[in-house]
C-alpha cells in the first residue's frame, strides 16, 4: 500500500460526511480517480452506508409497530378496566341497597282483622326476635303511600278513598336477615294474615330489578 493510499484510506470517513476541509477534499478526489484500489474501498463505504441506513429503518420501522400494537393493547386494558369497574360498582350498590332491605319481611293483613289477631302476630314476632322492629300501616297509610308514590298519575287512584280501599294494612318488621324465614314461616299460618313478603327470600338481582321496574312505571 502506497504512503498517499494510507492517508487517503483515513480521509475517506471525513470525505463520505462531508467533513474534511477543500485541500483533503481535493487530495481525496484526485487519488480517487487514479487508485483503482481506494475507490473500491470508498465504493464499498458507501455500500454499507446505504445497507446501514436501511436497517436503521427496519428497525425503526419495527419499533413503531411494536409501539402501536403496545398501545392498541392498552387501550383495550383500559376498556376492560372500564367496564369491569361499572360492573363491580354496580353489584357494590345492588348488595348494600339488597342488604339495607333483607332483614325486612312484610306480612300484609285482611281487612277484617281484629285487633287480638294484631296483637297475636306481633307477638309471635317478638318471641323470634325480641329486638325486631315492627311498624303498623293502617289501610289508610297504604293508599297515602301508593298516592305519594303515583303522585305524577294521580288519575290511577282517583276512584280510592278511605270508603273504597283496595289496598291491605300491614306489618314491617325489621330483623336479622336469617331471622326472615322464620318468622314468615310461623306467621304465615296465623289468622288474619294475607301473605307474606320477606325480602331476605328474594335474589338481590330479582329484588334490584323489581324494585326498578315499580320506580319506572310510577315515573
Ligand atoms: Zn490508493
């Protein structure tokens, strides 16, 4: 290799960037078009410049579909947090509204119920659950309630009155929700009991969904 072959050989990085000043430039030139040898080995720099750049690209290229296929993924995760979250917010309201209400059991009265039968009941309660609350709607209560409820559709109990009352006296009573059963069982049979409603009977899904369908037909 010639002495001007080796100084051209470590010139060709500056000349390929474009960096070497006008007199290497020249230099680099002029050999270049008398050196077979060194033209081929610039020529091959330049080949593997292209090749380079080109696989920087694919590279690239591959990032970006990672990158998209990353977030199209994320979007989904949070799609599904999304929705999964709805659904676990909603049994969360179904379940504590269900549980505020199970321990409740209504036992709904005949009308000519006499006031010892009254007594009767109340007291079958007691003798199951000494701290359950129970609360006394007349047949009045209950048409004042079902007018208050229908209050937007006054014209469905326009015909009701205290003289022509569809609707039952009844009992709440307010109890441990394993308590329920019990006592609807023994109530039950007494006399001057209708029928008997215990909330803690009922899947909370059901209980949800009726209680939702009375909201909208009084609406
Ligand atoms: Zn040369």
């Amino acid at each position: 290799m010639k002495k001007e072959c080796e100084i051209v050989e470590d010139l060709l990085f500056g000349y390929q960037d474009g960096t070497l000043h006008n007199a290497s430039k020249e230099l680099v030139e002029n050999h270049l078009i008398s050196c077979e040898q060194c033209k081929k080995l610039f020529n091959e720099m330049k080949k593997d410049k292209i090749d380079n750049k080109k696989e920087q690209e694919e590279e690239i290229d591959y990032l970006k579909k990672v990158k998209k296929k990353i977030n199209k993924k994320n979007k989904w995760i949070i799609i599904i947090g999304i929705i999964l979250g709805i659904i676990i917010l909603f049994n969360i309201f179904i379940f504590t509204y269900y549980y505020s209400e199970a321990g409740k059991v209504k036992i709904y009265l005949s009308d000519n119920i006499t006031e010892e039968q009254k007594e009767n009941i109340e007291n079958s309660v007691t003798n199951i659950d000494g701290e359950a609350e129970i609360k006394y709607y007349s047949k009045e209560d209950s048409l004042n309630q079902m007018k208050e409820k229908f209050k937007d559709r006054e014209e469905l109990l326009s015909g009701y009155n205290k003289d022509n009352n569809p609707l039952p006296a009844y009992f709440v009573v307010d109890t441990e929700i394993e308590n329920g059963e019990k006592i609807k069982n023994t109530v039950e049979s007494l006399e001057g009991v209708e029928h008997i409603n215990n909330i803690g009977d009922t899947n909370p899904y059901m209980f949800m969904l009726s209680e939702i369908i009375v909201e909208f037909n009084s609406n």
